[in-house]
C-alpha cells in the first residue's frame, strides 16, 4: 500500500543515553495530526532498547540489516526471527554501504528481500546509481539491473512488491550534502515506477518510493512535493531530533 513515510537510518550512530534523548524528543514533539508514517532503523544492539521506548507510540522501527538465515553458524550476523522476537517490522535491505563496504551482490540482495517477505516484516529496498554511471548515462540501466535482479525471483508478485519499499538513493547524494535536483529526482521515481508497471504484473501506483542521499530540514519540502516520491530515507538528519521532526512536519 503507498503510505507517505518518514524513515531514520541511524547507521552505526548512537549509545544508549543519547538514543533515549532523541526518542523522547521525538515522541514529545511529534506531530499529531501528521499523516506521515515514521520508522527508525537502529544499529541491532539497540533494537531492544528502541523497542522498549517506543512501545505503544506511533513510531515503528526495524534492522537495517538481515541474514537470510533463521539460524546457524554465521557468526555476526542476526536472523529474521530474532528481529522480528523484539518487534521489527522493516528491514533495510541493498543500502549502497552494504553494497560497497560490504560487498553485498544483487544475489545475496534479492536472498534477503526475498526472506525479509517470507518472515512478514516490509523491506526497504535501496537502489541507486554511482556519480560515474550518471555521468555515463547509464542511470536506468543500473536501476532496472538492480531491480530486475530482486522481483525476478517471486511467484506471488503483487503482494511481494506492491507492499515492499523501494528508497532511492544516488550513492553520489548520500552523506555528502549534495542532493539529486528536483528533475532528476522526478525523472527518476517516475522511471522506477514505470519499469515496475511494465515488467511485473503489479499496480505500480500503490508502490511506495522514497527518496534518499542528503535530505535535510531545508530541502524536505521541495523533495516530498516531487510528482512520485512519498517520503524520505534519511541518514544524517535523523540523528537530530529537531531537523528530523522538521522533516517530519515537511509533509
Ligand atoms: P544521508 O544518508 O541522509 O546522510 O545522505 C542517507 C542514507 O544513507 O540512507
């Protein structure tokens, strides 16, 4: 279902006192009559302490990372039902870091939003484009690359995608300040929507797109108001309650 949303990835940031602060902040301050659905993505090892102070609030959270494994010998890693054991219900799924720090490939990608499905928990599947290959024009052929490669491997499509998703995310915009322009933003989420209409059979209008790479309190509202994109994946600012709640109230 398309929602408007609004989600925090913490990256490896926070402690367990300035975690609690900024939850609180938020919780207080939120805005009430805000249509905007709001999830928080914490470093694993505090999900419990996240779960516990947002418990009975309207902000949800989840991982930002999964193995595709329900247990087993992957030292490291954490499973789908341990997430899900302390209320997850988004997974973070193909983030550019994981790619590139981390060497993550289309394959293990599409293992792992595949599983996120199996388990019921919505995955946020990122994808985007590096400066080299936007400056190549190759921009759609490695978007439909990276899309391709996950929804090829599903029997049940439209429920698998319509209720999954999909951040994207110039690799060159995020956590360097510089932010897609509004027509390459738009050109592109309508791109994406459309690849999605005509490959898969799936009512791509119910999709949810975020836009993500450097979007702040300044520049939220002109994004959330680009023709196709409902809502933001937002790294650095959302460290800090003040100009996360601005990006919340953007909406
Ligand atoms: P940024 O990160 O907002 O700091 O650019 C976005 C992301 O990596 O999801």
């Amino acid at each position: 279902m398309r929602k408007k949303m609004v989600i925090g990835n913490w990256k490896m940031h926070g402690n367990l006192h300035n975690i609690s602060e900024l939850l609180q902040e938020i919780l207080t301050n939120f805005p009430q009559q805000s249509q905007c659905e709001c999830v928080v993505l914490p470093p694993s090892i505090y999900v419990a302490h996240t779960q516990k102070l947002l418990q009975n609030s309207r902000i949800d959270y989840g991982v930002q990372n999964i193995y595709p494994q329900d247990e087993g010998a992957y030292t490291g890693e954490i499973s789908g039902i341990m997430a899900k054991e302390f209320g997850c219900k988004y997974v973070l799924i193909g983030h550019s870091e994981r790619r590139n720090l981390f060497g993550e490939n289309d394959n293990l990608i599409a293992q792992k939003f595949n599983y996120t499905k199996n388990h019921h928990m919505t995955p946020i599947l990122c994808i985007g484009e590096t400066l080299k290959e936007r400056e190549s024009g190759l921009t759609e052929e490695v978007l439909s690359k990276q899309l391709s490669a996950i929804f090829k491997q599903s029997a049940a499509l439209e429920d698998y995608i319509a209720n999954s998703i999909i951040a994207y995310e110039p690799v060159w915009a995020i956590g360097t300040g510089k932010t897609a322009t509004p027509q390459q933003i738009q050109e592109t989420h309508h791109y994406i929507r459309n690849y999605i209409a005509n490959h898969y059979a799936v009512n791509s209008n119910s999709l949810t797109i975020l836009y993500g790479g450097s979007v702040n309190e300044r520049n939220a509202q002109e994004i959330f108001a680009i023709d196709n994109v409902d809502g933001g994946l937002i790294g650095g600012a959302a460290l800090d309650s003040n100009k996360f709640l601005q990006i919340i109230a953007a909406f």
